[in-house]
C-alpha cells in the first residue's frame, strides 16, 4: 500500500530540463541542482561514459528514491561519484599504492575502484555490502555538479531498469520525466558504455565490468589483474561479483541475435536470414557498420559506426538499441565486433543485450548455394537481360544477384528494342539494361552461369581456368528447348521467343527453389 502511494507521488513530479554549456557551465544552475541534491533529491547529470541518476550518497533516503525511480531491485549497489581525490578518505578504508596509482593514472576517467566501505556510507547505497564503488568523472559538469551537491553523488545509470543505458538527455527524459526533479542536459557523451570496474579489495586486482580502461592499460600500471570469470565463460554456474551483472540489463524489446564469424561470411548470413524472414512476413533490424551498412538489401538496417574506429561504436550502441524499440522489429541481427581495446565492453554489453544468443555465421551461409546468377548469350542486348529480368520477378525462397553478360560485347549497348517493347507489354522493362562483356572475375564458387547455347558454354569452359558451375539453361533445367537468338526477324518472333523464355525461367525458379530445400 505504502508503495503504491509512493509510485503515485514519483509520478507527479514535474522534472526540470536544464541545457548546460560544458565550456561555460552556468553557476546558478549548478547551484540549484546542487541544492536539490542536498535535499535529498534526484538530479540526472552527463558523464562522459553514460548518464547518471545523481542522488546525495550519504543520504539513505535518497538511495531509495533511487532505487524506486529507476525500477531497480535494491541489492544492486550504486557507485559513488566524487570529484576530489581527498574525499576519497571519507568513504573508502584500505587504500593501498596501487590504488593510489591507478587513481593517479585514469582519475577523472571511466574507471570504477572498489574498496572496503567506511561507516559513513550508508548500506543503503551499497546494496548491503561491506564494500563501496567510487569513481571520479571527467564530464566537468559532473564535477561541478558533485562539488555542489556536497561532494559524494551516487550514480546508477539514468535509465529505467532493464533498457539501455542513456547516453544523451532525451534517453533520459524518455525513461525518467515526471520522476526525477531535474535533468541536465549536456549533450551526448563521448564514451557511450558504462566505466570499467576494478576491485580493489582483492588480490591481484580484478575487473568486475569491462569498460574504456582495458586490462592491458590497467596492467602496464599495477601489473597483474585478472577478470571475474563469470563475465568470461556465461556459464561457470558462478554469481558475477558486480551484482549489477547478473541482470539481463541493456535488453532490447526484440530479441537481439549476434551473428559471429569474419565479416564477410557474416554479413552474407544476415543478408540470408534478412530475405528469408522479410519474406515470411517479418521485420527484422540489422546492426550494420561503415564498411558494410550498404550491402544490405532487406530490412531495418541501422549504421552503428565504423569498425576502423571502435570509439564510434562504444558512442552509437546503445542509441542504435533504444532506436529499435521504436522500429517495431521482430528481431535484431548484429554483426560481431573485434573483441580488442574497447571492443571488449561492446562485446560484453551486446552479449547481455542479446542474452548471449549468438548465431554462427557458417552454420547460416552453408545452407545456400549460389548467390549470383549470370545468364550469358552473345551480344547480351536482347535474351540475357530479359531472362535476368523474368527471374527477378519470380518468387524466389534465397536472395540471388542476378544479372546477364556477353561473350562479344564491344561497348555497353542499350537492350533491343524489340525486346524492350516485349518486355513492356508484360509490364517489365530493361531501360536501365547495358551490355557487359563475360569476364574472368564473373566465374566463382558461389555464381551459377547459364548460357543459352552450347557454343557460350564451350566457350567459357576452353578459355577460363577453374570453371564451375557454368551449364547451358537446358541442361540445367532438363529441358530440350532452346531460345535462339533473333536478330533482325519480326515482333512476333520476339514474342514467340520471350513466351518460352518465360516458361524455362519458371522451371529454373522451380528448380532454384528445390535445390535451396535440400542444401
Ligand atoms: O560509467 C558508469 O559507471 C555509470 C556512470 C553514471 O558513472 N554508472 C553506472 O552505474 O554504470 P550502474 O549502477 O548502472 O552500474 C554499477 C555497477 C553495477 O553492476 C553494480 O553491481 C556494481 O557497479 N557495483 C556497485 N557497487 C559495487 C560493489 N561494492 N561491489 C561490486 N560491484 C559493485
Ligand atoms: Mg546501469
């Protein structure tokens, strides 16, 4: 009962937005958050890894309105921020050298320090344990909301329990507004995933959370250090020792799936599953990158940044999560991402959001067999392109390029226009059609090559290397008809021909389509 009112009451509140000017933060606003912080109050405020919901860590009380805001179950600790390192007495006990070392190295920064707590932190803040999370920002209105609020602010993440984790003002007031009393709004961060967490209290030290400060950097400085092993094997039937890790945080409303494997074969596999799923009535969501976004042909496909600079991906993550909330998508297909520097947190938090369900890209692409489909004649002006044509506009159960080419193309010559008059009387047209000679590079593992007579076919076979997968459209379909070419005869002949044309395009859907059944 008691709860239900308080629910009432959170939800009431009017929350006051406040724009801040990193290089000149305006002193009254900071003094009046600083106050509300005081007062035991909630103040959402810009670090430069996520945003956080600031309360006064000191104060019980305000733990709790935490805790309720957020929709967070209360065993799980909140960090406490602080911005002077002489603070750090008031609440941690058994800081030894290497602390004071790391601290000198990556404070302000995206590293979290777990020490033994003081009597002055309430459990309250830490969930219970003996043990605090403290960390000094870099954001400098973090800073200067800190000092003014009295100098020791815990900060979870500003989200509602379970979605992503904010990383601009409106994440913010699209989870909290009419919870909190006031955001301030100092654009978007820089990092974009949560700071790594080190504890301290053992020995050698271990990192509890992956974040921007990698264990390679931590251990050029302090040496040794070691990782929870739950955040390595999901399955060591082992409790993470940040409680915060055992929850499937970061949950997208799809079901996120992670597509593992070297890049190209895995964005083959997403376009796969993409065409499959598209067709059977789905939407899906792809995450996608600067080198790949555009080899996508269906689905929701969003840029997450690019992979010769992971920081662009760290920044975009969780943005791109919270977007597919709105997309109204079935599933999220993403790639995988390099697992060094920073990509160990993209990975670890990706993970999460996906439940771990992870998808191996060769598993997907060995299910198909041809991705293009070349069909070949002479001058490819007249029945290559209009069988290209015909095929696409089959129902077809795999995605394939399909496309045409010549054995004696000079210069990159128009379609027929007889075939082109043909072709729109049915509806379709080969307007955009140029000529294109047979190259060396048009032959490979994963392209089917019909040719329309025995004489292209031989042709290819006793001048190229390597040739597979090249057959004469009879012979693959099992079908004695040939269209010839028709230079130079009537209309009606050109009907004739695109009539038989049409039907042994249909047999080679048909066959396509079995074939994909049984690979
Ligand atoms: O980058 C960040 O750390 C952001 C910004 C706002 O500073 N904060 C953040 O807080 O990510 P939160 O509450 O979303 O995550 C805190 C994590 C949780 O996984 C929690 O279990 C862990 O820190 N943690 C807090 N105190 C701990 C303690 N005493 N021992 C072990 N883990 C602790
Ligand atoms: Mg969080």
């Amino acid at each position: 009962m008691n709860n239900a009112r308080n629910d009432v009451i959170i939800s009431l509140m009017k929350t006051r937005i406040e724009k801040i000017d990193k290089l000149h933060i305006d002193e009254k606003i900071m003094k009046r958050a600083g106050k509300v912080l005081r007062k035991g109050g909630l103040v959402a405020f810009p670090t430069e890894t996520v945003y956080g919901l600031g309360a006064n860590a000191l104060d019980e009380a305000a733990a709790k309105k935490t805790y309720a805001a957020k929709g967070r179950p209360s065993d799980n600790p909140l960090i406490v921020h602080i911005a002077d390192v002489e603070k750090l007495d008031t609440i941690a006990l058994q800081v030894s050298e290497k602390a004071r070392k790391v601290m000198e190295v990556f404070w302000p920064g995206p590293l979290t320090l777990i020490f033994e707590k003081t009597d002055r932190v309430p459990f309250g803040t830490t969930g219970g344990l003996r043990t605090v999370a403290v960390r000094m920002p870099a954001d400098e209105i973090a800073l200067a909301l800190i000092r003014a609020g009295g100098g020791f602010v815990s900060a979870p993440s500003a989200n509602t329990s379970g979605r992503p984790s904010p990383t601009s003002a409106e994440h913010v007031a699209d989870d909290l507004n009419g919870k909190i009393d006031m955001i301030l709004d100092g654009g978007s961060v820089d990092i974009g995933v949560e700071s790594s967490i080190l504890d301290m209290t053992v020995e050698p030290p271990m990192i509890l959370r992956p974040g921007a400060i990698t264990k390679e950097m931590l251990e050029e400085v302090i040496g040794e250090v070691t990782i929870d092993q739950t955040l390595i094997s999901e399955d060591s039937g082992q409790a993470p020792k940040a409680p915060g890790m055992k929850y499937r945080h970061y949950a997208p409303k799809a079901q996120l799936m992670i597509v593992e494997g070297e890049t190209g074969e895995v964005v083959k596999a997403i376009k796969q599953i993409a065409y499959e799923q598209t067709r059977l009535g789905y939407r899906v969501g792809i995450i996608a990158t600067n080198e790949t976004v555009n080899s996508y042909t269906a689905g929701v496909v969003k840029n997450i940044g690019t992979r010769s600079n992971e920081h662009s991906i760290a920044k975009n993550l969780y943005k791109v999560l919270r977007e597919f909330d709105e997309e109204d998508v079935s599933y999220i297909y993403s790639e995988v991402f390099d697992e060094a520097g920073i990509g160990n947190a993209i990975m670890n938090r990706l993970e999460k959001a996906a439940g771990h369900h992870t998808i191996q890209a060769q598993e997907i692409t060995k299910l198909q067999k041809y991705r293009r489909i070349l069909f070949v004649s002479n001058s490819d002006n007249c029945r290559g392109p209009m069988a290209a044509e015909l095929l696409r506009h089959q129902s077809l159960t795999q995605e394939y390029e399909i496309g045409s080419r010549g054995m004696v193309v000079l210069f990159p010559e128009p379609a027929n226009q007889k075939a082109e008059a043909i072709m729109r009387s049915q509806q379709m047209t080969l307007e955009t059609h140029e000529a294109t000679a047979f190259d060396e590079k048009d032959l490979d593992d994963e392209t089917l090559v019909l040719t329309f007579e025995e004489t292209q076919k031989w042709k290819i076979v006793s001048e190229y290397e390597h040739v597979k997968n090249v057959y004469t459209l009879s012979e693959y379909i099992e079908d004695e008809r040939v269209v010839h070419s028709s230079p130079g005869e009537p209309l009606v002949v050109y009907g004739e021909n695109f009539e038989l044309l049409k039907e042994l395009i249909g047999k080679l859907a048909e066959k396509l389509n079995e074939e994909a059944k049984h690979v």
